[in-house]
C-alpha cells in the first residue's frame, strides 16, 4: 500500500519497503534541516499537532519538520486549553472531526492505548501516531532506525539490545516491530516479568530472527552494536511501591554499566532520561563516543519531514 494518504498508528503494518523509501527520503530531505533552511515542498499543507499528554521533542520536531518544509502548523499542546480537556469533556471522535476540517495531517499523542487507532479510524485526513498510552510510538522507532542507517551505515547483520522495560514502554513495542523487517540479532535486556507482548515475540519469531535474553546488561553490552534503551514510565505500574521495587531491577545505563562496551557501539534513548527517581542515563555517559542520543533528536527532526512529506503526497 503506498504511504500516501495512509495512518500510521502502528509499526506493525510497515514493511521493510515501506521503512526503505521512509528512510532513503529522509537521507534526501536531510540537508535542508542540517542546513536549517526552509523548503517550499509543503507549502499549502496544515498539520494538526493534538497532544493529550506531555511531550518536548515529538511535537517540537513535528512542528519543527512541518515548518521546514513550508507548510503551517495548528494544535494544542494542553488538552486544558481544549474543549476535549474542559468541563464538558468533549470526545475524542468529535474532536478529530473538528480538527478533519482544519489540518491536511494530525499528529496526535494519548495517554490511552488505542486512541490512535480510533481516530485514524473517524478521520478522512491521515492521522499519526505520536505515542499511544503504553502501546506504540511507531514515528520514534522510524527515527531511531534512520539513526542506525546514518550513524552504523546498514542495519541488516548488526546486534541490537533492547534494554529495559519491554512490556510496558511503547518504544520498545514500535522498534520491535521495526527491527523485524531486518536481519537483526536481537538481545532482550530486562527484569523477569517484563518481556514484549504476545503478538510482538511471535512477530520476531515468525521472521527468525536471532533473539537472546539475559538481566544484566554488562553480561552481553561487549557484544553490541547498538543499545536501543528507555526510561520505563511511572504511569504503568499499578502503585509508586510496585515502581519502586521495579526501579531497582532495570538496567541503568551508567559508566559502569558499559564499561566494557564494544569499539563503536551506539546508544540510542528516545529521552528524557529521568524517572521521577533519578537519571535512567547517566549524564556522565553524554561525553563517551558511544552517546548518540542528541543527534538521533536531529535525525527525528529528518525522518518527521519524510513521513509528512511521504503522509502528504509530495514528490520529493
Ligand atoms: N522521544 C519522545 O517521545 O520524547 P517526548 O516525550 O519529549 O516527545
């Protein structure tokens, strides 16, 4: 099915095709933001950033992709500020519909899982998800694996860990889906208790690819090429007591914790990297050649102008 004019709600619908020309537009539209200028190549588009729940840099390169290649930009970054947050509690569906007759594209994020799936399904435009409750951010993961491809220069024969909590944290969910297009081997670093859904753990298994899992994350880093890791949310745990206790098993990402790292290896974390508690990714690590996190917010800001641009129809 061609990207245009379609909803990505979930990575899971993506072939390996459809990631391929997601990120061969990318590496073609990727001088304009590295040179910070602005195109004309969307020019009479809107896009609809709707965000129900807090976010810095899926909305900000969003908006920031959107701008950059001409088009314009309407939304709220506090459903407070909407009549879908107030009083009256308008609903999702009506919401959308209203927005429909605005934008050419919706981004929208949720606290809820499925929110995504249910708007896609009431608007006419295409909608886009920016992270569902604990269920996908497939747009993070598209970033994420253009970051691979620039900085690692292929993805297919690489091992890539996935480290944290993968049951709960919607990146996982997406990457996983991803990573299933491609040779891959993968490793699953996390506490008993917190492996990857059902439906993504046959995805990975009906590919064949090759998968390991351990607890400790200085037990396999030295056979990494990648470190795919994020901040586990508080939002998932039943209670803070739960959390607490969780928050002591999951692997940090610390000098300690990759001390003996292999030459070139990439960490890659969605951010922020704190969890209420403390820092899920040591600060100290930024200065080590492996920390690739801020420039994969660049590459998020190149891989966002494809998908609009790809969403949109425009001939890049
Ligand atoms: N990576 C990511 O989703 O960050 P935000 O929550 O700031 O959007």
């Amino acid at each position: 099915m061609p990207i245009k004019g379609r909803d990505i709600v979930s990575l899971s619908e993506f072939t390996r095709k459809d990631i391929d020309l997601v990120l061969s537009t990318a590496r073609k539209l990727e001088p304009i933001a590295a040179k910070r200028r602005r195109s004309t190549l969307l020019k009479d588009k809107l896009l609809a950033t709707l965000f129900f729940e807090p976010s810095t840099r899926t909305r900000l390169s969003f908006e920031a992709a959107m701008q950059r290649l001409g088009g314009g930009v309407i939304g709220f970054a506090d459903p407070k500020t909407s009549r879908a947050g107030d009083w009256r509690g308008e609903t999702l569906e009506d919401t959308i519909k209203v927005v429909n007759q605005y934008a050419d594209v919706i981004v929208m994020r949720n606290f809820i899982e499925g929110t995504a799936a249910t708007a896609a399904k009431v608007a006419e435009v295409p909608v886009i998800n920016a992270g569902d409750g604990g269920n996908e951010h497939p747009t993070q993961a598209l970033l994420d694996l253009y970051t691979i491809l620039r900085e690692k220069k292929r993805i297919d024969g690489l091992t890539v860990g996935l480290v944290g909590d993968l049951k709960n944290e919607r990146t996982f969910h997406s990457m996983a889906y991803g990573l299933s297009n491609f040779k891959v081997n993968l490793v699953f670093v996390h506490p008993p208790g917190t492996s990857l859904p059902d439906p993504i753990s046959q995805r990975i298994k009906d590919r064949g690819l090759s998968t390991r899992t351990v607890t400790k994350l200085e037990e396999v880093v030295g056979e990494l090429d990648v470190l795919y890791t994020d901040t586990t949310r508080k939002e998932a745990f039943k209670d803070e007591k739960e959390f607490d206790r969780f928050h002591n098993e999951y692997p940090h990402i610390n000098l300690k914790t990759i001390e003996h790292a292999k030459e070139g290896m990439i960490i890659l974390h969605p951010l922020p990297r704190t969890d209420g508690i403390d820092f899920h990714l040591d600060p100290q690590v930024d200065s080590t050649p492996y920390a690739l996190y801020f420039k994969e917010v660049f590459y998020g800001v190149v891989t966002r102008m494809a998908i609009l641009s790809l969403v949109l129809g425009a001939k890049v």
